[in-house]
C-alpha cells in the first residue's frame, strides 16, 4: 500500500527559550498508508491539535520533516496544504461561510486549489450534482440548496462540512474532534456519515476525539498520544477486537503510568 503521510522526529514547543517552555511534541515519527483510518486519542494536553496544526500548516514547523504522497511540505502554508489536505473543525462555523447559502458553499468547495470566488454564480449542472451529493446524507438536504447555511442545525451544518471537505477527494482528512460540540444522538449520526463517506470515497483521514469508544469503533488503526509522544499504536485484527479495558492496559504497559479509568485518562 502506498504511503500517504510520513512525519519525521517533529518537535513543538510553545514559549521556546522561555521559563514556561513547553515541549509539546517529543520526536513524533509516523508513517501512514493509503486507506488507513487513524482514530488519536489522549489526555488533555497531550498534544492531539498541536500534531493536526502541524500536519495542516496552523502552526510553523520547528523540528522535523512532514512529507504527503512524496512531496515535502514542511515549509508550506496551509494554503497552499488545503490543495490536497482538508479538515473539519470541531465548530460547525468554522467550515462553511454562514450567509451563503448550502449550494453557495458547495460551489466553493468545488473550487479547492483555484481562486475561490462565486462570480459565475452556481451552474445547473453543478445544482443537479450537490443535490446528489446531499441526498447521500439521507438528512432531506437535498431539498434545502438555496437556504442560507446559517439557518440549518449543528449537526446539518457538520453534515454540509464533511461533504464540503470531501466533495473534491482530498490526500488526507483532518477530522479535528469534528462531533465534540453536537449532542449524543446528532453526534451518532454524523459518525455513521463520516464512516459511509470514509469508506465510499476510500479516504485516507485522522480523527482526534476525546471519546475512547469512537476511537475503538472507527478507523483501522488507533494512535494514543501521552505527553507528546506515540504510546499505543495499534491496528489491523489487534485494533478490531479491541476493548476499552485493552486499551487502558496498553497504555499502561507502554507509558509505564497507572490509570484507573478513562475518565482518568481524558479528562
Ligand atoms: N498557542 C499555544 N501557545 C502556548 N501553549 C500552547 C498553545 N497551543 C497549545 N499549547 C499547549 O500545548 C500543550 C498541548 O496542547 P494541545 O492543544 O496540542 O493538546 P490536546 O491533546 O489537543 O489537548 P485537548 O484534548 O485539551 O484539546 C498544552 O499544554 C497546551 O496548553
């Protein structure tokens, strides 16, 4: 299987040189195929946005080397890494612009890479298609193209963003704790979408959440990050029959540190 992203000993800290320095990231090293579907999950602190940023270029590289699908991209601005690279945030604000309407942010989103303006307008062809699109999500959004994004609900909102991001088949997808702000049972359904557009468009994505069970349930490989460093990396038949008791345990062999719980643990 080809290699999509490989991360060489990266090293962030914040307030370098400083008396608060904080030295985030200790040396991550990953390699990750195409396909592979890695859940992360860690305490509070344990640097899970701090390695998102760094791989989407919010956050300058100090140490290390970041290379997607060959090309270095170490030195490139996120601009230039949402050609190939896209990420839903945990806001549903934070990914579509809320006075255009659904199909307005559709049209954007079908330009990624290329100057992002709506001066054509949306074409009728373009319409037929995101109705498609929409009605994959089996949320009546098909229905809804010329209201505003605005007006829709959190959980339609993240829905929208995780077909924006993906409408144009992206290298790799950030999913940055993307159904942490939505209540359970919308956050159920947002899962399944992100899992059905996942393995539909066979992409290659990373998902940060703070619910171990997420973590266990989706994805083919799971990555716990303690204190900036990889302590449990695991996937393949390992990671299917995994179990949250398993999990605790792994993570108390490889970090040598007791925990009690995963409250303990993620809270
Ligand atoms: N911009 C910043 N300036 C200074 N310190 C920062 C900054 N961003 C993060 N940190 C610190 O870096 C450490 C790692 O933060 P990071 O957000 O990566 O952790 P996390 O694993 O995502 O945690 P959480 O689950 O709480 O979101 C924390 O101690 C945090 O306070």
């Amino acid at each position: 299987m080809k290699t999509i992203l490989t991360i060489q000993d990266l090293h962030q800290h914040f307030e370098r040189g400083t008396a608060n320095e904080n030295h985030v990231l200790k040396g991550i090293n990953l390699e990750m195929k195409e396909k592979e579907f890695i859940t992360i999950i860690g305490g509070n602190g344990a640097g899970k946005s701090t390695l998102l940023n760094s791989i989407a270029g919010a956050l300058p590289i100090e140490e290390g080397k970041i290379i997607l699908d060959h090309q270095d991209i170490t030195k490139q601005k996120v601009s230039q890494r949402a050609q190939h690279i896209s990420r839903v945030f945990q806001d549903p604000k934070m990914g579509t612009a809320v006075r255009l309407t659904v199909e307005e942010n559709l049209a954007l989103a079908m330009k990624r890479g290329k100057k992002r303006s709506l001066s054509s307008g949306v074409k009728e062809k373009d319409r037929a298609f995101f109705r498609e699109q929409l009605a994959m999500l089996d949320l009546g959004l098909e229905d809804r193209l010329q209201a505003e994004i605005g007006l829709l609900s959190g959980g339609q909102r993240q829905a929208i963003t995780l077909l924006m991001a993906t409408l144009i088949k992206p290298k790799l997808l950030l999913l940055d704790e993307h159904t942490a702000a939505l209540d359970p049972k919308t956050s159920v359904v947002v899962m399944e979408l992100t899992k059905k557009l996942i393995d539909n468009l066979e992409l290659t994505a990373f998902m940060v959440t703070h619910n171990m069970e997420d973590a266990i349930r989706y994805g083919n490989r799971l990555i716990m990050l303690h204190q900036g460093t990889i302590a449990v990396d695991i996937s393949g038949k390992e990671k299917e029959n995994l179990t949250v008791p398993d999990l605790l345990a792994l993570f108390q062999k490889n970090s040598g540190e007791s925990i009690k719980d995963d409250a303990l643990l993620l809270s």
